[in-house]
C-alpha cells in the first residue's frame, strides 16, 4: 500500500468514525399511519361499528354563527338546544318521543370557520372526559387535527364531519356540491362533497339527507383526506388571491391555477413526508371546479383573503417549512413560503 493510499483510508475511517460519534438528527418525517392499515384490516374483516341514529342532542358554537342555528333546526322534533362555547353540557337531553331523559347523545362542536376553529383549545379543556368521545365536529377547511390529537379527540372514533354547507341571507342551509360530469366508466363526478366519520356519523348523514343533502359515512383514513384536500384549497387559493390584490377565489382558478397548481403539487409532496397522507386522485380538478362555484353573483362573489394570524390554515403548512428549515432539511414547500413571507412582508393580509 502506498503512502498516498494509506493517507486516503486514513481520512476515509477518520471521516466514518466521526459521522459514527455525531448524534442522530431528530426527523419529525412519517413514513406509515396504523390507523389507515387498521381501517384496512377491518374493512377486510368485515369489522363494523354499531350505526347511531339521528336523534337528540347539543350544539356549541360562537354567538351569533347562522351555521349553528340552522343545523340545531335539522334535528328531529324539536331543534337542539344552542349554546355558546365554554357553557357546561347537560347530563342529559329530552328524547324525541318524549319518553325521558337520554344520557348518550351528540355533542356538536360548530368549528367550521376560522375564528371558531382558533377558539376551540378552552372548549376542549371545559369538556370533562366522559363525554369527549360524543364531541362532533363540524369543520370545514382549518385544520385541528394536532389540537385534537392534544386533547385525545383526534381517534378514529371520533365524529367529525366535514359540511359544504353554507347560510344563505335566509339563514337557510345551501349545498356547495359540484358536478363535474362524468368519468371514464360513466358515473357521476362531484366535487365539494360532505362527507363524516367516527361513532356519531350515521346522526349526521341522517341529519343531512333528510333535508336532502349529500353526505358519505366514511373510515377515518378517507375521511382525513377529504379534510386535508380542503384545508389545502383554502389554504393556496387563498393565498395565491390574496397576493393577486384579493381577486375573487373564482377568478384564482381561472386566471391564476398554474401557480394554485405548483404549490398544490408542494403541498402534496410535503404531505406524503409528515403527515402520511396522499390527496386523492383528482384534487387539482376538483378544486378548480369548487373555486369556480364561488361566484354565485355579483354581489356574492367570494373574495380571496388570508389572514396573518393563521394557525389553522397557511401557518400550519409554513410551520412545516420554518421547522424543516431549522433542523437543516430543504424547505417542504419552498412556493408556499415566498408567497406567505412576501405577502407578511408587503402586508398583504388581514
């Protein structure tokens, strides 16, 4: 061996044994998620939970929210009794029939605006044990599924639904659904699709197809991915709006969906790495589809606007990109994070 080979082993062991002392590097990547192979596992089993009725129950909610008063009034017989957030919840509720007292009924929990979804942690905290696991959630487009987690509310048994519903002027509920036509073996294709899970979910499909709405009972793993697909179109649609001088979200998709589309595909690939989730087939069109239902007239045409304080929507994805950043990992999505610190910077948002 010559002097020149034995100085090059030299390094190259010095180097391994270095690399071999160094710590480890924490990664808060995800490679797998036991609750989408359990799904799996008891869809092939034949495992179903026990079907709840619509029936009885309690509705929490910020003053004032249209959204809670109209569902109270699906219930049925009489409506749900209304009550603001951080109010202690009854024992009992009086049965439909009015046979008695039930002890077991749905708890919902409107969050299905930003404001309400940044105040949910005290609602939570207030909630004594046993009845967590009747808490129903009623979201659209934030996402507390770490809150959740904190609070153990975030198991696959618990309900939560995801409404594209909204109040018209009448406080009368409207459907967002979209057709999209059909697919390659003719059946229908929808976009904006409501859709729950966990053990209350057949009390809220009843509640909704009664009044003729669409709603899918599904495994927590499909339902987590509708979720996630919105929290995401309201997350980049915005945005991308927002920094376009607050262009109707419809006009984003018309005029603006290659950016949309670029930092949805970011998005995703971020998604796949830290949360274990894939979006499902489709999500680009679906999107575009939804966006463009967003100019129901002239005067209701739905303004792109994103907010500084965003926890539950863009500050969670640039949470992901600010951490990944600190730990000497590329940023996740490098897109999303110029656009959100550009528009930070030029104040762009409310």
């Amino acid at each position: 061996m010559t002097l020149a080979t034995a100085a090059a082993v030299a390094v190259v062991l010095g180097a391994t044994t270095a690399a071999a002392l160094r710590p480890p590097t924490a990664l808060r990547a995800v490679w797998s998620n036991e609750l989408a192979v359990r799904d799996y596992q008891n869809l092939l089993a034949g495992k179903v939970e026990a079907r709840l009725e619509d029936g009885p129950g309690i509705v929490l909610c910020q003053p004032g929210y249209p959204l809670a008063d109209a569902w109270a009034k699906l219930a049925p017989g009489a409506a749900d009794a209304v009550l603001p957030f951080g109010s202690e919840i009854p024992e009992t509720v009086e049965a439909v029939d009015g046979s008695g007292a039930v002890e077991s009924f749905p708890i919902y929990v409107c969050v299905a605006h930003t404001a309400a979804a940044e105040a949910l942690e005290p609602v939570l905290a207030a909630v004594r044990d046993g009845k967590r696991e009747d808490l129903v959630f009623l979201q659209r487009g934030d996402m507390i599924e770490p809150l959740l987690k904190r609070y153990g509310c975030g198991r696959e048994r618990q309900t939560q639904a995801l409404l594209y519903l909204g109040c018209n002027e009448f406080g009368k509920l409207e459907e967002d659904r979209v057709g999209m036509g059909e697919d390659v073996q003719g059946m229908a294709k929808f976009a904006a699709e409501s859709c729950v899970t966990g053990k209350w979910a057949g009390a809220v499909a009843d509640r909704l197809r009664r009044s003729k709405f669409h709603c899918a009972e599904q495994f927590h793993r499909d339902w987590r991915r509708n979720m996630i697909e919105c929290v995401v179109f309201e997350s980049v649609y915005n945005l991308v709006g927002a920094l376009h001088k607050n262009v109707p979200v419809s006009e984003v998709g018309a005029y603006f969906g290659d950016e949309a589309d670029d930092m949805l595909y970011e998005i995703q690939r971020a998604l796949r790495g830290h949360l274990a989730v894939t979006l499902l087939a489709g999500c680009e069109s679906r999107m575009a589809a939804y966006a463009a239902t967003q100019a129901r007239s002239k005067q209701d045409n739905r303004l792109a606007r994103a907010a500084r304080a965003s926890p539950t929507r863009n500050g969670f994805f640039y949470d992901l990109s600010t951490t990944a950043l600190a730990r000497d990992f590329p940023d996740p999505c490098p897109m999303h994070t110029e656009y959100w610190e550009y528009g930070l910077e030029k104040g762009l948002f409310e």
